[in-house]
C-alpha cells in the first residue's frame, strides 16, 4: 500500500486524458501534496517521502508550463520526463546513500533493523530496481513519443509495465530475504 500511495500523484497523471495534460499536473500536484501533508501529519519523516516531495516539485513546473503553453513540445514527452525524473530521484537517493525506499520500508520495519547492513543492502537493490525500471521507461517512452506514439495504448502499457515489473520484484524480493533469514534462524536454534 505503501507504493500506490507514494505513486498516487504519477497515476492520476496517466488517467487523466492526454488532452487535458495541465489539468492532470495539477491534479497530480494537488494529489501529491495532499499526499505529503497526509503522511507528515501520520509521523512519516521526509526520509520517507523523497519521492512524493520530488514529484510535487515536477508536478509544479509541469502545470506551470502546461498552462503557459497547453501546446508545447513538452507534452509529447511528458510521460517520458515523468518516467526519467523518476528515475533520477530515485537514482540521486543511491547516490547520496538514501535509497528512497529505506523510508518506505521504516514504516513496516522494526527500528531495531534499520541500521542493519542487510536491511539497507536489501533497499539499495530494490531502489536500484525501481531507478532501473524508471530509466527503462524513460527511454522506451522518448522513442514512442520522438515517433509519434508519446500518447498511445504501446506507451500505457510501457508505463504500466515500468511501475508493475519493479512493484513485483519488491514484493518476491523481500519475500525471498525475509524467508531465507528465517531459514537462517531455524538453523541457528
């Protein structure tokens, strides 16, 4: 649940039709910071929320310029700059040793783990996953858009595919540490 949450304001983007683009970027704005103001008032700290932050931003800059110029270029590309700046938040909390989905995985967590190496090492790679999958995406977007198709039933599917593949991945990944830890200490009894 964690997830669609984080990723709530990037699907209300997708639905709204393409034809009203600077309303889906304020739609997704106004979702996003509902959605910030919803979890720091649950106790969620910005650790958490790197994502919902970065897109509030890029919502922002998207209706600003969708509403200056509701026929700009930007618009065949959007679904790709959402895919790659995705990719790019998520890629900079790597870098900064962050990754953003330690915050996600807090909420679930133990504390007494989160400090632990395999506990972070298991987010590096679920975020690297997700930066993947984003920049995947990002690209497959670019060629479908710089070819005409930025806004067809091909680019929905890529889009889908982008946040599906990475979702399933998360869920069996931590599935398969979590029950190989176990395993762990039944050995150890």
């Amino acid at each position: 649940m964690s997830y669609l949450r984080t990723f709530l304001p990037w699907i209300v983007f997708a639905v709204i039709p393409s034809g009203d683009w600077q309303w889906g970027a304020l739609a997704a704005l106004v979702v996003s910071v509902a959605v910030i103001a919803q979890q720091r008032r649950d106790g969620a700290g910005f650790d958490a929320l790197v994502i919902e932050a970065g897109s509030a931003v890029f919502f922002a800059v998207l209706a600003g310029i969708a509403f200056a110029d509701p026929h700009s270029g930007v618009h065949d590309y959007s679904a790709a700059l959402s895919s790659g700046t995705l990719a790019v938040i998520a890629g900079l909390s790597l870098a900064v040793g962050r990754p953003f989905t330690l915050g996600i995985a807090k909420r679930t967590t133990p504390r007494e783990f989160w400090d632990l190496k395999p506990f972070i090492r298991v987010n590096v790679v679920i975020t690297s996953v997700w930066t993947a999958a984003f920049a995947v995406t990002a690209v497959v977007l670019a060629v479908l858009a710089r070819s005409g198709h930025g806004h067809s039933t091909p680019a929905t599917a890529v889009q889908i595919a982008g946040f599906v593949v990475p979702m399933v991945f998360t869920v069996r990944y931590v599935s398969h540490v979590q029950a190989k830890a176990q395993a762990a200490g039944q050995v150890a009894r």
